[in-house]
C-alpha cells in the first residue's frame, strides 16, 4: 500500500524557521509536491521535487532524498499568515496523486 | 481567468437521497479527481479520470458515482449507499497523464461542504 506520514502539528514563533518532514513509500514516483491549505479553502501548490536535492522558492524551500523516501518543507522568517496545514503529496504510477494527512503549522508572535 | 470551480459550496442531504457535486474547469487539463476530507485528515482519493470517457475508483469508491462526458466537467453523485457522507469534497485537474508533464501540479476547486441532515 502507500504509506505517506507528516507530522500532525506544529508551533512555532514568528519570524522564526520551521522544517516539516515527509516520509513516503509509494508504488511508483514521480514527484512530490508541497501544498499549504488554509482551514476551509482549497490546497495551493507551493513546491515540486523530482531530482535529489534542495529547490528554494523565496521563503519556502524543500528537500528531496528519493534514496531514504524522504522531503522535508523549510519555512523561513514565519509569518502570521503560514499558519496552514502543510501537505506533502506523492505523484505515483498512472497520474496518481497520494497525500499526507497534512502538517497544522500554528505560527505564534 | 482559468480554474475549476466546485458547486455548491454548501450542500445538505436527507436519509436515502443522492446528491450531486458538480466541478467544471476551464484549464483545457485532461485529468480530473474527486478526494474526500474529514477534519484533520488528508485527501482520499474517490474517483479519478485521465481522459474523456474513462475513469478509474481510487481508494474510497464505494457509495459514490461519476461521469466524464465532457473533458471541462466531472460530477460526483454521493448516494444512499455511502453511510458516512458528511465532509469536504475536493475536485482536482491536472493537465495530462502523460509523464512529460509530472512536474505540473494539480490545481483544486474551493470545495463543497456536505452535511446530513
């Protein structure tokens, strides 16, 4: 089966930088890809890795190791307004997209 | 402006009754999903499509239906079968199955939120 694990949540303080993990086991990759979802409204993509390695997006960068099945998402200088659910997606076999349960980031002054 | 939207925003639904979800987009993309979202959960996938006329179930089928007669529209009936329906129903596109295209991600609608009366 597919198996895709996140933390459940997360507090940290603004200004600061926060790391969320994901951990996946899936048949078949093609890609993972970051989401951030505010309560309520739809997931928007933040990030995409297929290669090994670190891919920066002005504050938000994220890690790809495709050897230990492992990214991590890197928020930097928070603001008030990450405070969101961070989904880590993996696309698998046949255009198949397999999520996380999602990271709630709760971001404090 | 393109996008998918999902309505209605708001639905309720009575013992034994199905229900239709509509979610329509204008990305030109010829994939499309239905997830499911219970709080504090992730999206479980129902049901997807690659192309016009084709569509697979995911991993939460059962007590639901779809059709994709047209490339821009992908409706989900909930029906009386599925015991537990109340959650947030999430449609997704993304352009193609085709591999040259996996670094696209797939874009979502704002949802429905479905609830028994």
């Amino acid at each position: 089966g597919q198996n895709i694990d996140q933390p459940t949540e997360m507090t940290a303080t603004e200004g600061a930088i926060v790391q969320i993990n994901c951990t996946y086991q899936t048949s078949g990759f093609n890609g993972l890809f970051w989401y951030q979802q505010h309560a309520g409204e739809a997931p928007t993509f933040l990030s995409y890795n297929v290669l090994d390695g670190l891919e920066e997006k002005g504050r938000f960068s994220s890690f790809l190791s495709r050897s230990k099945g492992y990214s991590y998402l890197l928020l930097k200088e928070l603001q008030m307004k990450d405070s969101a659910s961070y989904l880590c997606a993996v696309r698998g076999n046949f255009n198949k997209f397999y999520f996380g349960s999602g990271t709630k980031l709760n971001v404090k002054p | 402006d393109g996008g998918i939207t999902q309505s209605p925003k708001y639905l309720f639904r009575k013992e034994g009754q199905n229900v239709t979800l509509s979610c329509e987009q204008n990305l030109n993309h010829d994939a499309m999903y239905w997830y499911r979202q219970d709080p504090g959960q992730g999206l479980r996938l129902i049901y997807y499509s690659q192309i016009v006329n084709d569509f697979q179930k995911g991993d939460i089928a059962e007590g639901y239906s779809v059709s994709r007669e047209k490339k821009e529209s992908f409706p989900l009936t909930v029906t009386s079968a599925q015991k537990n329906p109340t959650a947030f129903y999430l449609c997704a596109s993304s352009i193609s199955w085709d591999p040259s295209y996996s670094n696209q991600p797939q874009h979502f609608g704002d949802g429905t939120r479905l609830s028994i009366l």
